[in-house]
C-alpha cells in the first residue's frame, strides 16, 4: 500500500466528479472506503486479487493502492481522463488499472465476459447507473464473474434500484450478508455459480422479499 495516497484518499481525496456546476466527491467518503478496505482484505483462495467495478472514481483509487487488478465500467470518459491524470503520478498503480468507456448494461457483455478479458474476480463493486435496468443486468454479469467467496459491494441503498436488489440478496441463501450500513452493502457469494436459476427456483426468495419490499417508500 502506499501510504501518502491512503492519507490523500481519506484527508485530502480528489474530485473527479462534476455536477451543479462544481467539482464534486462522489459518494465514496472516508466511511465507505474503509469499508471497501475491509471487504478487500478478504482473501479468497485461489482467486487473483481482482476487481471488477460498474463506476469510477475514489474506489478506483482504494482498489489499487490495496493491490488489485481494476476494471472499471464507467459511463462517462472525463471521470476517466481525471483519474488516468491522478494515476500518472503513481505509475505502479495505473499499469494495474483497465477502463472502458460506456453503459456498463451493454459494455459489461461485450468487453468482459463475451470478450473473456478477465478470470474470476475477488470483488465487484456496483456504483454506476442506479435504474432498475441497470442494476439488475450489471448484477447479472458481475455475478458471473464473481468467484466463490468473492465480495459484492452495492452502493447507494437509499435509491430505490440497489435497495430492490439490497433485499434480493438478502433474501437468496447463495449470499451471505458480510457487512452493511444504510448506504453500502455488501455480501459474500457463497458458492461458484455462474447463473441465477429461473424463476420456478426463486420462489422462496420472492416470498422473502415480498414483505420487506411492502412498506419500501415510492419516493426512493
């Protein structure tokens, strides 16, 4: 690890986004990375430590100075090019770091699993697009790389999209809840299962999340 970019990611943490006409954050704050670092500290045996992440930024950044193989699915190339910039004072780190540019619903299929660019991945983080489409077919494909007892981390649980699959997992017995809080989940894949099973095996699971999704808010 390199200790001056942890110092920089937790006290003093560029800003790649942009919106409301001003350089912004992003989600990821000091909380959710240590998060994310004690999910990475997992090792999962005979898994190389890669990750696999829909979205781009301080995660990208966490991910690497812990060591890891990075690819990012990231649906906006200037967020890329300021992270590429930063990553040009830490060389080590950016020959380590693979992006692509696009909607991470097709460029998931294309570039990573048709494609077959990748082994099975350690950890995958959700934090791209947050509409129902989006989630659930980046989910499809990160679930199909994910290897057995690989971490899945789904941020941002107060938007209605990760919520839905917030409970859905929760409710499968093929993951295990590792550690949660309001606005960051994550989960450990309990067995080396590529593909989810049609609907006639996921009736226990509907039945499960039927009543924690009966009083979710319409707002979210």
């Amino acid at each position: 690890m390199n200790i001056e970019l942890h110092q920089i990611l937790l006290n003093n943490p560029p800003k790649f986004h942009f919106w409301n006409g001003q350089p912004q954050l992003g989600g990821m704050g000091p909380p959710q990375l240590k998060q994310i670092e004690r999910c990475a500290e997992r090792n999962v045996e005979g898994v190389q430590r890669i990750a696999i992440e829909t979205g781009a930024g301080l995660s990208t950044l966490c991910l690497l100075n812990l060591g890891y193989q990075v690819y990012s699915f990231c649906l906006g190339q200037p967020v890329l090019d300021k992270i590429s910039a930063f990553l040009d004072n830490y060389p080590a780190l950016k020959k380590n770091w693979h992006p692509c540019e696009g909607p991470s619903e097709i460029t998931l299929a294309t570039e990573l699993v048709a494609g077959k660019k990748v082994p099975r991945a350690a950890l995958c983080l959700m934090d791209g697009g947050h509409g129902l489409q989006t989630v659930f077919v980046d989910f499809v494909y990160l679930n199909y790389c994910l290897a057995k007892n690989g971490v899945l981390l789904l941020d941002d649980l107060q938007i209605g999209a990760p919520k839905l699959l917030y409970h859905f997992l929760k409710a499968n017995r093929n993951f295990a809840e590792f550690e949660s809080t309001p606005k960051l989940g994550s989960f450990v894949k309990r067995n080396d299962v590529r593909l989810l099973p049609d609907w006639g095996a996921q009736r226990e699971i509907l039945d499960r999340i039927g009543t924690a999704l009966a009083g979710m808010p319409a707002s979210t």
